[in-house]
C-alpha cells in the first residue's frame, strides 16, 4: 500500500512541492553536504512561510546536520559511528551491512527544516548531510516543501 | 500545559487527521512494524498531498524506518542497542529502565513521512517500527496526517 | 543561499508562527527543560490544530524528548553519551569538541510535535530537553507553530 520510489517523483502545485534528486557516493561510509540542492528546491518552490522535509528513501543512509566548516568533523562523526558499530561484528543478517542499517537508525531518515522568507533556518555552522552508510552507490534524496 | 495523552486522541476535519492505535508487546526490547496501520490511516484520511507524522508518546520506546524485509536486520539492530546501551549498568535512575530512557532518545520519538498521491512515500526496504524498549506493555502510537 | 540566523526569527501570520529564545548552559554537558517555553508558544500562536518544530540552529546542541519526573533519567542519558563518546578521545577535528558533533548528530537537531486543541500531544512522563553538548553558553532554540 505505501508507495514505491521506483520513478522519480516531481510535484509542483501551488502550496506543495516534492523533488527528488540523486546523489552518488565512492565511499562504504561517506556524508556528502546536500545543503544547496535543498535550498534550491526551496527557491525555486516560491514558498515563502512552511516546512522543508528532506527524506532518505533507503534503510542504509540517513541525513544529518552538523558543522561543514572543518571537514575534519564530518570524518570524526563517521570513525565514531564505524567505531560504536563495527562492521562485520557477528551479526545475524547475511548481507554484511547490518552495521550500515543500525547506523541509519541511529542517524535517521529525515531532517525537518524551518523556511521562512523563502530560505532554509539554518544556524551559520550548520550544513545538510546525506550520509552513506553502505556505499559506493547511487541515492535518492526526497524534498518536500508545504506552505505554512 | 502541554497535553495529557490520557484519553483516546481522535480527530477528523478538512486537511487534518489524528489518529491513535495501540500496539501490544511481548518483550522488553521488540521492533512492530507498524507500516500498514500508518498507511491505512493515510488512505483514509482521504488526504493527496502532505505530511504524516508519528508519535510516540512514551518516553522507554521510539520509532524508526528500516529494512523489514530480513527480520535479523531489526534483531541486529536491537542486539546494536543492547550492546551500546547495556541493562543495569550502574545508572542513577533506580527503575531499572535507564537503558530503554537512553535508547528511546537515539532513536527518536518522531517520525516525518512525505504524503503524495494520498499515499506514504517510502523506499522500497523501507517499513515504519515502533520500537520497544521496556516491554511486554500495551503501547500508543499517534498518527497524524496534513494536508500540503 | 541558507538563512543565518543571526538576527532574532520573529514571525506572527494567520497559520504561521516562527519564534526563537534563548538557553543559558552552565555545564559542558546539560539537559534543559525547554517544555513550558515551547507550549507557551504555541498556545500564543493561538493555532488549534497543526504542527510544531522545535529546532536547534547549532552543530554542537541537540533536542530530545524523554522523561523529566525523575532528573536522573537526564543525567544518566547524559552519562551514557559521555561514555559511548568520549571527549578528547584522538579526533582529527582540534577544537576539542568532536564528542561534543557527534552527540549532536547521534540526538538530532529537531523534534516535531502535534498540536491539537491549542496544545502539544505529549505523553505523561514526556518533557522537551535543549542538550548542550559543548557548554556553558548561551543558545538559540528556533519554534515554529504551523496550522493544519
């Protein structure tokens, strides 16, 4: 009954717009700032007042937001991750990324933004992440923007 | 100030719908998927476009997306936790429940799903678990559908 | 392209409210019970039915919900994060606060909560926290109150 993202979803009314975008990794573990492809989808939506949703359609990433400034901080949050949840540690799924799926729980698959005169709130450190946990792969990022 | 969630939460109006159902656990940590109950609320909210949140209003379970196709990749994920998040090591709290508490906020309370074509957009792994961590106990989980 | 939030968020529309406050830390580590703050908004909103976003504008900061009753529920949270990311513990990152990043990423920078009948739907035991991870200092939590 819920919907599958196999085609690529595009809708553009008045007071709703969801794109979705791809983003390609190189790396088993890998964030890669998707902060200006959201705030263009919500420029080009026009919505000046309402709520940005940025959805991960896959149960071995997420998306995050943290400092961009230094890269340096964006590698020591994934040495702790690979740390806290080794990969490979005797786990009962035989795929070999069950470490990958815990991560995206940990992490979480959406982030909520506010926007208001048309931009993203964002605090001046912050950036949007999407977070490959079980790459090199190619990804959807899902962008909703609602009017207020 | 902020509301009791005592009794049954049930609206229905023009572009809003709250939902409420219960889910019933047999052990202290356990994943539910939950995926069809939410998205049955969706279709029936009767809403294309918007956004779909759910609440859980419990402070020792969360709620998170993930794979449902392999059962041991929810297992995984609850030994992860257990192993993070040991029971009864040495907390303040003297419920015996710190770890759920602890666990309950790495997970999240919360999850935000896009709602198009009166539908849940969800990946094609992708399932909805409510997740217990101080179980077996009857649960509430709060559905909440707007329109774009 | 993103808004910095430097200036105060201030924004009163028919179905919309933006509004932002601050949090004075005292500790490196420290919940704050930011509750009452955030349903005094939302009652001042005078929204009945909607949506409410309470968002962190820091990468070293985080929100959660979890229990206020006992306030060693908070501080064992705290403590188990301390444990699972130690600070100073050979990051590559030299401001001393990888741990501090982490945690932010591994709690969230967002909480979403039902409004229903002019008050957020919270469950008995749940209370709203600001986690500093990098204090003491004095930080920004941004509300928004969306109508339905």
């Amino acid at each position: 009954m819920p919907f599958n993202i196999k085609d690529k979803v595009e809708i553009e009314e008045e007071g709703n717009m969801i794109k979705e975008f791809t983003v390609k990794t190189s790396r088993r573990n890998e964030f890669i700032d998707i902060t200006d492809r959201v705030a263009n989808i919500v420029r080009e939506s026009g919505i000046e007042e309402g709520i940005c949703t940025v959805f991960i359609p896959h149960t071995t990433a997420g998306v995050t937001i943290n400092e961009k400034a230094d890269p340096n901080v964006v590698r020591d949050i994934i040495s702790a991750l690979e740390k806290l949840v080794p990969e490979g540690a005797g786990y009962r799924h035989l795929e070999g990324n069950s470490d990958s799926h815990i991560k995206s729980t940990l992490v979480g698959a959406s982030e909520k933004l506010v926007v208001s005169s048309n931009r993203l709130l964002l605090g001046t450190w912050q950036a949007i992440f999407f977070c490959e946990f079980d790459g090199p792969r190619t990804r959807k990022c899902i962008v909703q923007v609602i009017k207020a």
